[in-house]
C-alpha cells in the first residue's frame, strides 16, 4: 500500500510541474482549467499524504497487536507449565499419602485361616434353622480384627468375635440359615471382611432345603 501511494504522489507532482511549466503557453480559458487541475491535484497531495500518514498509523496498530498477541500467548504458555507443575506436584503428594497409607495398613495386617470354607448342611425340611460354626485361626503376627461378616440374604445371620483374636489363638464364626421359605438347593455366601490380605474372605453354606 505503501508503494502505490508513493506512486500516485510522484504521478502528481510531475503532471503539476507539467502543469505550471506550460501554464504561460496557454490561453486564459486553459490557463484557468490547468488552475482549477492544479488545485485538485494538491487536493489529492493532501489527501494522499492523509492516507499515509494513517497508513503508517495502522502499521503501527498493527505491529502492536502482533507484540500484545506474542506476549498473551507467552502468558499462557507460563500459566500451562505452572498448573502442569502443580498437578505433578499434587499427585507426588496423593502419591506418597497413599504410599504412607499403604505401609502403615501393612504394618497392621495378619492372616486368617479356616477349617473350612464352605460347609454342606445336607437336607433339612423348610422351616428349620441351620447352624453351623466356622473355625477359625490367627496365623500372621498381628492381632485379627474382624470388622463385620455378612450374609448374602437376610435369612442368613452371623456371630463374630468383636474382641482382637491374638497371633496363633483360634476363635469361631457362628452361622444361623433360617430355610423358611426356601426350597430346593441352596447356595449361599458370608463375606467376612478383617486386617487380612484379601480385606474380604468368602465362606459358603450349601444344602438342599425340602418341603415340609
């Protein structure tokens, strides 16, 4: 843009300066015309050196954004590395929590053992309560806390030792099966959950219940 305006500027001073050099060759009639050209001419000087002048203004503008937009986005660049940095650093926290966490529930864990896991009841007429006793062992080096045991349905019910079982003592989990309202083979599960490894062990009680 720049160049086409420098253009016109050179185009008007030398039709000017043509002008003026013949202006005393010419009748009054022309000599007025080449006057009244003249004019508009340094009109168009005018408005050409207007038009520059607010061309270099908006290359100016211009460059200016350019500048803005560059540090904006160098702004941003430095606000990502800084929530990057906070996320690892969060996570290198939550990480040695956990891993603290981890120790400290290691420290605390034994290990369970059972006569037997699952026991048949064999048959038995609807309406009849099963009882039947888990036996039950402290083979780590810790004590055993049994939090809860729970029964897949409410027609099974259990007792437990709510009291620490030491290293190497034995204790039992009590079983009661109410059959009201079930027939046929039954299959159902105790979830006994404690300080061990597995958190959860799984016991089950099967038979087959007949009609009265």
């Amino acid at each position: 843009m720049k160049i086409h305006a420098i253009l016109i500027l050179f185009i008007l001073l030398s039709v000017s300066s043509f002008a003026q050099k013949n202006k005393k060759k010419t009748g009054p009639d022309l000599n007025l015309k080449i006057d009244s050209l003249t004019q508009r001419l340094a009109e168009t000087k005018q408005l050409n050196e207007k038009l520059l002048q607010e061309n270099e203004m908006l290359s100016e503008e211009n460059d200016k954004m350019k500048k803005d937009v560059s540090d904006l986005g160098n702004e941003i660049s430095q606000l990502r590395r800084k929530v990057n940095e906070q996320e690892n650093e969060l996570k290198r926290i939550k990480d040695e929590i956990q891993a603290k966490e981890t120790a400290k529930k290691a420290e605390t864990l034994t290990s369970i053992q059972f006569e037997a896991t699952e026991i048949n009841f064999g048959e038995v007429k609807e309406g009849a309560v099963v009882n039947k006793i888990y036996k039950l062992k402290n083979t780590g080096k810790k004590r055993l806390m049994i939090e809860k045991v729970e029964g897949s349905c409410g027609c099974t019910v259990a007792e437990w030792p709510r009291y620490p079982v030491e290293p190497g003592e034995n204790a039992e989990i009590k079983v009661n099966f109410n059959t009201l309202g079930k027939r046929g083979e039954q299959d159902k599960t105790i979830t006994v959950t404690a300080n061990t490894e597995p958190v959860q062990t799984i016991l089950r009680i099967k038979g087959k219940v007949l009609a009265e």
